[in-house]
C-alpha cells in the first residue's frame, strides 16, 4: 500500500501546483503523475481508473507528450479573463484539436494492436472550432482519483491532498457538484475565436 499512497500524495502535489502556477511543465508533470497512480492504483482496484473518461483523454495526451515533447510549447493556459468570456475554472488549459486528434489515432492504433476497444480520447475533452480546452477534464480526473482510493485503506498524508479532501468535503456538506462541465460562455461574439486568439497570442509569444 506505501507504494499506492506515495503516488497519491505525488499527483495531489503535482495537482496542486498545475493549479497554483500551471504551464506546459506542471501540465506534464501532472500527466506523468497521473500515469503512475493509475498504474499503482490497479495493483489494488481492477481497471486503476481506465473507469474514468477524463484519465483516458489525458492518458493519450500524456503518451503524445511523452514521445514527442516539443509539443508541449503548444500548450497555452490563461487564468487572467476579462468579459465577454466567463469561466466555470478559474483556468483554461488550452491545445490546438489536431493534438487531441493526434492523440486520439495513436490510442486507435495501440487498442488495435492489443484487440480491444479504443478509449474515447475526443469525448474527454470540451471542444471550441480548432481549440479544445483540457482544463474541466484535469480538475474532474483530480475527482476521480479521490473517489478511487476512497474503495482502498491508505491515508495521504500531504497537505495537497489534505486540501483537496477538504473541499470535496465543502462541496458534499453543500449539496455541490464535485465534478465540473467546465464550459465557456460569452457575451459577445465567439468563443471559439476568442479562444482561439488567446491561444495563438500564448504559443508565438
């Protein structure tokens, strides 16, 4: 079990700091995290959390990551939002379609060559035109991880997990949804150029 709360603890600080300072570099840290503890996590509860449909988007993404990771610097995230555009994140984490649907082939191919079905890499994530926004499912797959070691005796001891225990509390003592849709709204115009511009402005900057 001191291997499975180690991991815990580890994706519960990387989440943290995604969300106190997120760029390309906590993203993928976050990612490989991710990786681990679903790893560690099967040994201990059948699947990890291939049950979760936001850890099967970021699996693939983090795999693409992995191989190639010069497609980081495509990676933009803004937490500065003025109107017209409102959030339900205090963040988007924003990457070009053509990555997800990169993503999406290679996981196609690997479920091929294992014989079994593909996960849904597209439906993981919330989609604007060209730009998709991977944010709501970090956030939700944060969720899912907590719920999964609920199942299991151990006891994170991290005050990044012991943060996050205590406002997924808040939220059951309030009747809050633990989980986001993490959707963008906007007064005036187009989301999808909106974000789209935001995104361009990030990655040749």
């Amino acid at each position: 079990m001191k291997d499975l709360q180690a991991a815990t603890d580890r994706l519960f600080r990387d989440y943290l700091r995604h969300c106190q300072a997120p760029n390309e570099d906590t993203l993928f840290h976050f990612l490989n995290s991710l990786h681990s503890f679903s790893d560690k996590l099967g040994r201990h509860r059948k699947g990890g959390l291939h049950s979760s449909p936001s850890f099967i988007g970021l699996k693939a993404l983090r795999n693409l990551f992995h191989h190639e990771a010069e497609l980081l610097s495509k990676i933009s995230v803004a937490t500065d939002f003025v109107q017209p555009i409102v959030v339900e994140l205090m963040r988007v984490c924003l990457v070009d379609r053509s990555l997800i649907e990169r993503a999406a082939s290679a996981e196609a191919k690997q479920a091929a060559k294992f014989k079994r079905e593909p996960g849904d890499v597209a439906g993981a994530f919330n989609w604007y035109g060209q730009i998709v926004d991977i944010e709501p499912a970090i956030f939700n797959v944060a969720v899912d991880a907590y719920d999964a070691i609920q199942e299991i005796d151990i006891s994170p001891w991290s005050e990044a997990f012991q943060r996050f225990e205590a406002s997924y509390e808040y939220d059951e003592e309030n009747g809050f949804e633990h989980r986001v849709t993490g959707r963008i709204s906007c007064h005036a115009g187009s989301v999808s150029e909106l974000l789209r511009k935001m995104h361009e402005a990030a990655t040749e900057g």
